[in-house]
C-alpha cells in the first residue's frame, strides 16, 4: 500500500495559479540574488580590507578592526542561517510529499508553515543590512 503525504490543509490565501508560480519564481531569483550579494560582500569586505596592510593597520590603531570584523561575520552568519533554515525547510515538504513515512505529520506541516513565512528571510536580511551598514560607518569613521 502507497503511503499517501500527511494532509495539510490549505487556506484560500494560499492558493497557487498561474500568477502565483510566477510571483513567488521572481521572489526565488531576487532572494537568490540578494543573499548571494550578501554573502559575497560579507566576505570579500574583510577580504579586502586583509589584503591592504595600511588600512589593516589604520584600523587597527583606531581600535576599530574588531568591531568591522564582527559586524562582517554577523551580517553572513544571518544569511547562513536563513539559508539553512529555508534548505531544511524545502527538504521537509520535499520529503513529506515524496516519501510521507520519513516524516512526521506534525513536522512536515510545521516546516510546510514555516515555508510560506517570508518575515524570517525579512529579519534576516535586516540584519545583515544593518551589520554591513555599521561596518561601513566604522570603516569610514577610523579611516577618515
């Protein structure tokens, strides 16, 4: 006997047509685009400046080194997590609709919840805006 997908029921307000497919394919491809900037950013910004041993060392006199640094590492750590959050999240669904007796009911529809909610990628995405913003600010303020 076919295992059959746990059930989940499945409000109005998230109905897929046509429109819908679109919308959210052009919502992966920004997002995909915004956090692969991010993680670029948060990555080749202290790059960069490790690569410069004059401006390493201004900012390091000026004390303000460490507190870029951390500000760097938090606004990636933030894009890894979602990223993580969001993989587990699409591997649930996956799995629950694919191969049902893997997952439990409560999980899968936990994670098929957690799919639709688009304020977790929002607060993330904050932060690192934040983060990097304030490494910005430090940078200019110990090198000017």
């Amino acid at each position: 006997m076919e295992a059959k997908p746990p059930s989940y029921p499945t409000p109005a307000k998230y109905t897929v047509d046509e429109d819908a497919r679109e919308y959210r394919e052009g919502y992966r491809e920004y997002n995909s685009v915004l956090r692969s900037w991010f993680i670029a950013f948060g990555i080749g910004g202290p790059a960069l400046l490790l690569t410069q041993p004059d401006i390493l060392e201004k900012l390091t006199d000026q004390g303000a080194a460490r507190g870029i640094t951390l500000l760097f590492l938090l606004g990636v750590a933030s894009q890894v997590f979602v990223a993580l959050a969001n993989k587990l999240a699409c591997w649930y669904c996956y799995v629950g609709r694919t191969a049902p007796a893997r997952v439990s009911e409560g999980l899968y529809n936990f994670m098929r919840w957690f799919s639709y909610q688009m304020w977790v990628d929002a607060i993330c995405d904050t932060i690192s805006l934040i983060a990097f913003l304030g490494a910005i600010g430090l940078l200019f303020r110990a090198l000017t």
